[in-house]
C-alpha cells in the first residue's frame, strides 16, 4: 500500500454506516478524503452484529413507505441494495425496515466508493493518537499494520461509534455509568432451523425467561432475540451482554452462546438439529461515549417531534432503551411524524474541526436509542461531510 503521508481535506475514522456515508458525501464534494477503518471490512456494528435490518430508512407511518426518511445517500442505498434484488421493506412489529442480505451489503459499499477519485480508504488502520493546538486538530497517527503513519488534515469526522477521536483528543464527551448504559449484546449465526409460523421472537424470549427462572440462565440472558432470514433456514441468535468497563471475556460469552443454542435445540422442536454456523467477531456495544457538542438533543426532542432552524437529519425511530433489567423498552413519536437532529449536534464544542457522525453524536442517552440505528446514521455520516465543507469553504 501506498504510504498514508498526504494532506487531507477531511479525515473520517470509521467505517460503519456513518463513516461510509461520510467518506461518500465528502469525496463527492470534491474534498480530497480519507477513510481510515481498523477492520478488514464495511460495516462495524452492522457487520460485528450480524445485522439483517436497516432501521430508520423510513418515516413511522402506517402506510407501506414510498420513499426514504432522508434523501441523497439513504435513497441512492435503498436503490442500490434493492437492484441487487436481495433487500425488501418489512414491517417488524410497528415500523418499516428494509431487510438485506450482507453481503449484498458490503458489495453496494465497495461499488460506490471504487471509483471516487479523491478518495482513500485505509482497512486495518487504527487512529491512535490524536495532535492538536489551539483547539484545532492538525495530525492522526495511524498503526497501519505496525507502522505509524501521521497525516495532516483539515478537518476530522469522528465516526467510530464509540468516540475514539473524542476520548483520543480529549474533547468534551459524557458517558453513561456501567450500570445504567444499554445491554450490548452478542450474535450468532444458526443454520438448520426449521421455519414453522409458530417459531417466532416471542416463542424463543419466552422460553430464555423460562430458563431464567429455573436458574438454569443468568437473568440478564432472558433478553435475547431471535431473527429469522427471509430466504433460507438461517437466523441470528443474539444474547445480552451487560457493559462494563472491564475488557469481555469473548470465549466466557461464546460458551453461553453454545450454552443457549444446545438448550433451545433441546426445548423448542424447531432448532432441533440446527447448528451454530458463525460466531461474532466482537460484542457490539449500543452505547459508549458521546460527544458534547454546540446542542445536546434530548429524549424529549425526539418524542415530541422537534425541528430546529438547523436541522440536518431526520429521525422517526422510536426510541428502544435496552434496559438491564427490564429488557428492550420502546417508546413512539406520534405517528406519521418525525424529529430533526440539528448540525450543533454534530459539531465539538471544543475543537473547530471536529465533528462527529453515527452513535457518538452529541444526545443523550435516552435519545441515542432512538438516533443509533443504521438509517439515521448513514444520513449523519452524509450530514457531517457537508459541514466539513462549508467549514472549509467559509
Ligand atoms: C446488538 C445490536 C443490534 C442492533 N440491531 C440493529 C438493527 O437491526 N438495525 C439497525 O439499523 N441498527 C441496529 N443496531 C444499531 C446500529 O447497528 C449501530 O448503532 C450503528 O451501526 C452504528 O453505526 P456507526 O457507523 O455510528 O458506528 P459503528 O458501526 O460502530 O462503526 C464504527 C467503526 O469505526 C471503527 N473504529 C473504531 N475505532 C477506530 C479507530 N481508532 N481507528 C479506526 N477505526 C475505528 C470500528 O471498527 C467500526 O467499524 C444494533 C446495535 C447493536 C449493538
């Protein structure tokens, strides 16, 4: 590879929904970018998890969508992911959400941003130090396979999901306590599952709430959930995790994965002789550090459906709080209508040329539930590029 030694107009760390929508919309604006992603591949949290649905691409209605919440990026993705002929809008429960295969996916990504000439992207590069001077971040140092690489840029979006530019440079950030953060949780991939209608999300919490109980499972394991796939007789399998500051112990967590997988195939006849086919690579985290920027969007914002003169994206998911104790708790905006998350929202109060994108925007913790799924986060990811530029241009 070429060595990462250039000048760059805009730096994204992270390579999640947001980073891809904000490498996108900035090599689109002409910004010389680079993309920098400790992985090996698109996706983060999407990837790590497992994930078969899109949540947030749509407004909260009861009428099937006809087109996206947010426009630009989200749309050109829904497009391209349903050209593929591999990704189709379901309702689940009380919203839409588009379904996709994964590696419909991460080959949609990699189209998009091969031939955008002003762009680099950089896997398995971790950002691990962060140089600034009168609050305005002038170098990252990269540990690109064991090299250090540091690089000057203009401008940095932070869209690492769990704020590594924000903790690394030391801007302002707030973080819920171990105890009251969101459950994280870990995935599974299950093949040999029989689909029968009675097999659904309910059939497989009531029966981890049974095992609870009996004192067969720890309590917070009763909040697993249960997604089939639309095509084949695959599903994914994923356990709650509580967080902790603490490192997990992944192979302590993949043998109570083993654990559940060998109680339901013994207990519920339709994963009888099913087996685990994959194993996360991580725990994924729903909460970590968010940044404290010009506004902090608050849980009431979201509920009562509030505009701002700056808004920059919209959001209509409910907010899903995944409460230690009591499991996912969801609460709705009024239907049919939806929130705006204002670009202060997204922009430091310490650094000038420091934004952020995705799950570590400036909100609170209530209305991160609602503001952490993929669809709101791409339009951040796009969002953030555009203010990268008129900082730039200004
Ligand atoms: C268990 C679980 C289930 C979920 N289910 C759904 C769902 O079904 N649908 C949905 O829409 N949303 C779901 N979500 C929410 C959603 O997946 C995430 O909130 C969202 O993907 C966050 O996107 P992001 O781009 O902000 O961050 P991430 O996806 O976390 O991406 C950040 C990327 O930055 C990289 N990175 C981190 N630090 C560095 C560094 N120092 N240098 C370089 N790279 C770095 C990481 O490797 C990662 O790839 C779920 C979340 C969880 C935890």
């Amino acid at each position: 590879m070429k060595a990462i030694s250039e000048v760059y107009d805009v730096c994204v760390v992270g390579g999640g929904f947001a980073g891809f929508g904000a490498a996108l919309k900035s090599a689109k604006l002409g910004m010389e970018t680079l993309l920098v992603e400790m992985c090996s591949t698109w996706g983060g949290v999407s990837y790590s998890s497992i994930h078969q649905y899109i949540c947030g691409l749509y407004p909260y209605s009861e009428k099937y969508p006809e087109k996206t919440l947010n426009d630009g990026i989200s749309r050109e993705l829904e497009e391209g992911m349903k050209r593929r002929g591999c990704a189709q809008i379901q309702k689940v429960g009380n919203v839409y959400v588009l379904g996709f295969e994964p590696e419909a996916l991460q080959s949609y990504f990699k189209e998009q941003v091969q031939f955008q000439k002003n762009l680099k992207v950089v896997f398995n590069a971790k950002v691990v130090k962060i140089h600034s001077r009168n609050q305005v971040i002038e170098e990252l140092s990269i540990d690109h396979l064991q090299n250090i690489h540091t690089i000057k840029c203009h401008t940095v979006i932070d869209a690492s999901g769990k704020g590594e530019v924000l903790s690394l440079s030391g801007a302002s950030y707030d973080v819920a306590p171990d105890t009251k953060r969101q459950l994280a949780a870990y995935a599974i991939k299950i093949k040999g599952v029989q689909k029968t209608l009675r097999l659904n999300q309910l059939k497989v919490f009531y029966y981890l709430a049974k095992a609870v109980k009996s004192g067969v499972l720890d309590n917070h394991l009763r909040f697993g959930s249960w997604i089939s796939s639309n095509k084949s007789d695959e599903g994914v399998l994923r356990i709650s995790v509580i967080p902790s500051d603490t490192k997990y112990c992944l192979e302590e967590i993949q043998s109570q994965a083993q654990l559940i997988h060998s109680l339901l195939e013994k207990k519920i006849e339709e994963f009888k002789n099913s087996e685990i086919v994959c194993f996360a690579p991580s725990v994924s985290e729903r909460e970590g550090i968010r940044m404290i920027g010009l506004y902090v969007l608050s849980e009431e914002d979201v509920l009562s459906a509030r505009k701002f003169d700056d808004g920059v994206v919209k959001g209509a998911w409910p907010i899903e709080f995944w409460h230690q104790n009591q499991g996912p708790r969801y609460r709705y905006l009024p239907r049919g209508q939806y929130y705006e998350i204002p670009m202060r929202c997204l922009v430091s109060k310490d650094f000038s040329n420091l934004f952020s994108a995705g799950r570590c925007i400036s909100v609170s913790s209530r209305a991160l539930a609602s503001t952490r799924v993929t669809g709101t986060c791409l339009a951040l990811g796009e969002a953030s590029a555009k203010i990268a530029f008129y900082y730039l241009n200004r």
